[in-house]
C-alpha cells in the first residue's frame, strides 16, 4: 500500500514502505546529509513505521523516484505540538526541501489542525535555518549545547516554531491565503 499524503507542484509524499528503508538509510548516511542529522539505525526507523505518534514519508519526485524523506512526531499529542523530527533530500539547490517543507507545514495546520510546529537545528546548518526563516519559523529562546557526541565540533542546535496564526499569517502575508 503506498498512501499518498501530500501531492504538490513537483513532488508526491507518501508514507515510507519497508522497502524505502534501504534508500533512506543511504541518505542518512551520505557525506552531504550526515553533518546535519543524527542517523538513526534501520530498526528505529522501521519503528516508527507503525507507531501512531510518527509520520515517516518519503519523497517522491514524478521522474525521479524517491529524492528525500521527511519525518514528524507528536501526532498522538493532545496540545497537538508537532516536531518536525527530520527532513532529509538527495539533490540539493533545486528547490525539493522548501517544496517538501511548506506541504508539511500546510498538512500539520490545515490537516491536522496542529498548534505548533516546531524543529531543532544545528548552529552550523545555515541553509536550513534560512529556509525556516524564511516560511516564518522563529528562533526561541535557548540552545541544546552538545546535543551529538558524533558531531563533537558543533553539536549545538536552536529551537525554531511556527505556530498556527504565525503561519496562516504568513500565508496571507504571501498572498496565499487559501486553507485546504
């Protein structure tokens, strides 16, 4: 069963299958990838497969096949703060991970009906931090010092949110003020 969650211009999510497993592993792994994340082993992505509190989608571009992948978690919570745990592409510059990263953000607020969509990001990854800047995430107060014992020169992250009048603003702000 591949359940498609979110279609936009380009790209199609859907929820990842085991047999994604494999291609999301490499992409953890890859020199490009592997800076900015901690990787986790094929077990406990398999994990959250089936576990309600997940979404673990993989990113499909129409000729491409699988490009990236996307987690979230915080599903099952009731304050319906929703993290978004990892976001991951293959082939950077092109535009695929703000694509990716406004359906989410337009799944968790007008599917979901989260509250709060919140990230934590390395200091040193300033390509993402401009992309969640730029679609109105803000930095909050505090840093995670020394979050990642693999990545010992700069492990320190910032919490960055958006929440749901923040983007719904933005949106407007945009011109882009239809709810789906």
């Amino acid at each position: 069963m591949r359940a498609l969650i979110m279609k936009s211009k380009r790209l199609e999510l859907r929820r990842t299958q085991d047999e994604d497993l494999s291609i999301v592993i490499a992409m953890e792994q890859d020199p490009d990838n592997s800076p900015y994340i901690e990787a986790w082993p094929f077990e406990q992505h398999r994990q959250t497969l089936d576990n309600e509190d997940y979404l673990h989608l993989v990113m499909e571009s129409r000729n491409k096949g699988v490009i990236g992948f996307v987690i979230a978690c915080g599903l099952a919570d009731p304050s319906k703060n929703i993290e978004l745990k990892r976001i991951v592409v293959a082939e950077k510059g092109k535009g695929y991970g703000k694509e990716a990263l406004k359906s989410m953000m337009a799944f968790v607020f007008q599917e979901l009906k989260g509250n709060r969509l919140w990230l934590d990001v390395y200091e040193h990854n300033e390509r993402a931090r401009s992309l969640y800047d730029s679609l109105g995430f803000q930095a909050q107060p505090g840093r995670l010092r020394a979050t990642d014992i693999q990545q010992p020169s700069d492990a320190t992250r910032t919490l960055m949110a958006i929440l749901d009048n923040e983007y719904f603003a933005h949106r407007q702000a945009r011109g882009n003020i239809n709810r789906m």
